[in-house]
C-alpha cells in the first residue's frame, strides 16, 4: 500500500513554454502532499505543501508565480513551471502523507530538462 | 530551527561488510525520525521509522534507534550487499509537518 506515481517521468521542453506535472496517491487518499526540487548530488528541497481544497504553502525563496501548484482532489496535485527556462532543469519529486500518520510516501520523480 | 547532520559520502564497503551511517539531529520538540533510501533515477523510499526515545525501526536488515540523549538515530546494517548500493537520507518531522532532511550519504557496496 500507499504508492504514490508521477507523470510523466521525464519531460523535455522549450524555454519559455510550461509544463504539468501530475502526482497521485493510488491506494489512499492524501489531504496533504508536498513538492520537492531535487538538484543533482543535493538533498531534496522542500517546494511547497499542498492541501487539498486550499492554496499551497510555498517555502521562502520559492516563487508561486512561477511554480503553480493545485490539488484538486484527494488523490492528485500538480505542478506547472510556468515560463520554464533552463535553470528550472532538475529532478521534481512529490509525496503524500497518510491521513493521521506521519511518514510520507514519495513518488518516483519526474526529470525535467528545459532547453 | 530544525536540522538534520549526516556523516559526509560516498562510503565504500565490500560486500558483507558492516555498515554504519551516522546521523544526529536538532529540534525544538520531540520529532519523529525516519531513514530513506534512494535509487539510481528514482524517488525515495521509506527504509524506516521511529517515533519516540529508544524505538528501533528495521527492515531489510537495516536498523536505527532513537537516541534521544544523543540526538541520534545511526543506520546500521551487518553484512551489506552489491544492491544495497545507493543514496541514505536522515529526516525528521514534527508533528507530522515537513519533512527536514539530511545531506544525504552515497552508499557504494563493491562485490
């Protein structure tokens, strides 16, 4: 139980265009997930967290403008870079966290390249 | 505010050796403390958990304790495998808000 996908797992788009990430719990339902950059050989940086029904958190530094993040229902969050430019390149990671526990469970990262 | 230390990679061990990855922590409360594992291209995986002062999480033949007078939560495993090759993090949360995440450590098992 509790598995969590991401789509798509790798993208390639062109600077300047926006691209949607999709996250989903499959087997539980998630009132909270979260959005991670992860740079090459770095730890994982907290993006924002997502409540379902309500905006997202985003962390200090993080432009909600540009990192729009919705969650719809209880089984999905997006992310959409808007106005992607190469340096928005890195791998996104999400994670859900059960209702009432406190483990998250992540997802198996989506590689964006922005050319 | 809350942190995570983790003992600087890559570690390289031969195969059956013993493993030790330490990591130590700071927080204003009393976190939970968990250790991910992650995979060449992949996300992270749970690898274990404790929540309160002397838990042991296990699983896979890894195990950690909660060393509250430390502040530590060490992953050990006793004769480690070519597959068992990858990156380890360290995490806290507290009261189930954000994760705060070590460094990371590269694990390198040889055969």
């Amino acid at each position: 139980g509790a598995v969590v996908s991401q789509h798509p797992s790798r993208v390639i788009c062109k600077s300047g265009t926006s691209v949607k990430i999709e996250c989903r719990s499959l087997d539980f339902q998630a009132t909270t997930m979260f959005w991670y950059r992860q740079f090459p050989k770095q730890s994982l940086m907290l993006m924002a967290t997502s409540n379902e029904g309500s905006k997202a958190t985003y962390e200090q530094g993080v432009e909600k403008d540009k990192f729009l993040i919705n969650h719809a229902s209880l089984t999905l969050s997006t992310l959409t870079v808007t106005s992607a430019h190469p340096e928005d390149s890195s791998f996104y990671i999400c994670s859900a966290r059960l209702p009432s526990r406190y483990e998250q469970y992540f997802g198996p990262g989506t590689r964006l390249t922005v050319t | 505010g809350d942190s995570v230390t983790q003992m600087e990679g890559p570690v390289t061990l031969s195969e059956e050796a013993f493993l030790t990855i330490n990591c130590t922590y700071t927080a204003t409360g009393y976190p939970s403390l968990f250790w991910y594992v992650q995979y060449p291209g992949e996300g992270l995986q749970l690898l274990l958990k404790a929540t309160k002062a002397d838990d042991k999480g296990s699983n896979k033949g890894f195990e950690a304790t909660y060393r509250k007078e430390t502040t530590s939560f060490h992953l050990e495993k006793g004769s480690v495998q070519v597959s068992d090759s990858a990156v380890y993090f360290c995490a806290l949360s507290e009261k189930g808000n954000k994760l705060v995440f070590g460094a990371g450590t590269i694990l390198r098992v040889k055969s």
